[in-house]
C-alpha cells in the first residue's frame, strides 16, 4: 500500500494540514500510522465526514423537562412549572405561601418574610413538592405503582407536623377514616385492595387518553388512601402522566379551584364538569408551551 504525507493528504482534501494531523490523532483516518512525528496515511484513506455537533432538539416536553432539570436551567418551563405547580396545588389545600415566597423558596432556597405570619409546614411542604416534581419527571415512563405514590407522599408529608404524629402515617396508606368535601372515602382496611384494583385496571389500558388520567384521578381522590396530601399526590400523579403520554399536562389553579372541587363532587353523574375544567386547565398550559416556544 502507498503512504502519502500530511501536506498531500491536505491539498487532496481540500483542508488545512492542522485538520488532517487533528483526524490522524483522534484515529479518525483509518490505516494512518506515526514514524517519529511524521504521519502516514494510505494513499486511499477517504476525508472523515465532519460530526454534527448541533444538538439534537427535545422532542417532547418531558425531555425538554430532562434537559432543562439536569442544565440546572433558570427561566425555563421547567423553572416555571415547578413554581407554577407547586404553588397552586398547595393553594387549593389551604397554604397561605404567595406565589412571590413560593418563587422566592425554589430560586433562592430561602424564604423572603413580611408582616404576615407564615406556617412552617406550608414552607416545608413546598420545599417537598419541588422534589415530588422532579420525581415524577425522573420516573414519567414507569406504570404507575402503589409504591410510586406511596414514595411522592413520604417525600411530600417528610418533616411536617403531620410527621410527628402517631396516628399518621406518612408514606403509607390511612390508619383512620376521613372525609372529602363532606362525603366519606374508602375504610383504611380496604385501602389497600381498593388501590390495586384501581391501578390494575388503569395499567391494562392499551392506549390512554386524556380522559383515562382525568377518571383516574377521580378514582383516586374518591379513594383517598393517605390522611393528608391526597390532592396533591393525585395532582402529581396527573403530571407523570401527561408526560408519560405525549398529552399537554394542566394545573389547576385558584381561578378553577371551585370548579375543580365541583367536578370531583359530581363525576360519578356527570363527567364532563370535571373533564371540562382540566381541559380550561390545559388550554392556559398551552398558552405557557406558545410563549416558549414548544410544539404540542
């Protein structure tokens, strides 16, 4: 075989002779081999063909979550659901945090005190809810499992008041019996049976639709397995899903809160109240996916 120097190799390519000696070094140019500091490339070695060094663009909002998560991204979606989310779920559950000290805790993991009297597990439990976000994005293509929402309810209800409690059980299902907007839920002893049933059925689906994770949810919240945190668990658990499935995720906030409540009371008769406000819901998450440019 005829060997031809780095100069040759250069103008035959059409480049500098840097260029040819940077793919000799990086084995780039096959069969090129150094004597001393000279470089020998076959006479039929064929130009490397350049790397695309363009990043490949997320195809779906729970990869763009990934990436914006794992750059630690300022001013993103993923900044602004996490506040966003966690905010308003947390509202509709009776915390007092602004959306300003909700912001202020997540970008500065501090908070910003005025004249008004703060409740330390609203603080906490926002801290929590930023994690549970991350969690869900983490682990959005696994089935959902009972040992998945039991995990997002230790990390939610970890280090509150509730936690000290005996009768409470955090990351576990109900000790004693509670209510809903005054209707009763599933015993703590059927608990259990009742969330594997759900679960189960919901898993089995071949394609899930928009409509399943709404119903699914309902399910949930009429269960209510946990003492506290039921809503914001379900809450979540509708997020992993939407990203799980490729469907435009939705938050309800104070503005739907009433509606929210009054299409959970009233799903078993008629559906579409509550199917209808999580899709006002998605509407105005759209509006978030437009500004930042985001296809759906």
């Amino acid at each position: 075989m005829k060997y031809i120097s780095v100069s040759e190799v250069a103008k035959k390519w059409k480049i500098s002779e840097r260029s040819v000696r940077n793919y000799c070094a990086k084995n780039r140019v096959e069969g090129a081999f150094l004597t001393g500091k000279t470089w020998n490339i076959p006479e039929t070695a064929e130009k490397p063909k350049r790397k695309n060094t363009k990043q490949k663009t997320p195809a779906s909002l729970l990869e763009i979550f990934k990436e914006e998560k794992k750059s630690n991204m300022s001013g993103g979606i993923y900044h602004k659901i996490q506040i966003d989310m966690t905010y308003n779920s947390n509202r509709i559950e009776g915390s007092r945090l602004s959306h300003e000290q909700t912001r202020y805790i997540y970008e500065t993991n501090t908070l910003g005190l005025d004249e008004n009297i703060v409740n330390i597990d609203d603080i906490v439990e926002t801290a929590n809810h930023f994690r549970c976000i991350d969690i869900v994005i983490d682990r959005a293509k696994e089935k959902i499992s009972e040992n998945l929402i039991r995990e997002l309810h230790l990390v939610l209800k970890n280090g509150t008041s509730d936690s000290r409690k005996e009768w409470f059980a955090v990351g576990a299902y109900k000790k004693t019996p509670n209510e809903v907007g005054g209707s009763e839920t599933v015993l703590p002893e059927d608990v259990s049976a009742e969330m594997k049933k759900l679960i189960t059925f919901y898993n089995k689906k071949e394609k899930i639709k928009f409509e399943d994770i709404v119903e699914f949810h309902y399910h949930l919240e009429c269960i209510h397995p946990f003492q506290d945190g039921n809503g914001r668990i379900g809450r979540l658990i509708i997020l992993k899903e939407c990203l799980k499935h490729n469907i435009v995720p939705f938050i309800i906030d104070e503005e739907l809160k009433l509606f929210y409540h009054r299409g959970l009371s009233c799903f078993n008769h008629e559906r579409c109240y509550l199917i209808d406000t999580c899709l006002t819901s998605q509407d105005k998450f759209k509006k978030y996916l437009d500004y930042f440019r985001i296809k759906y």
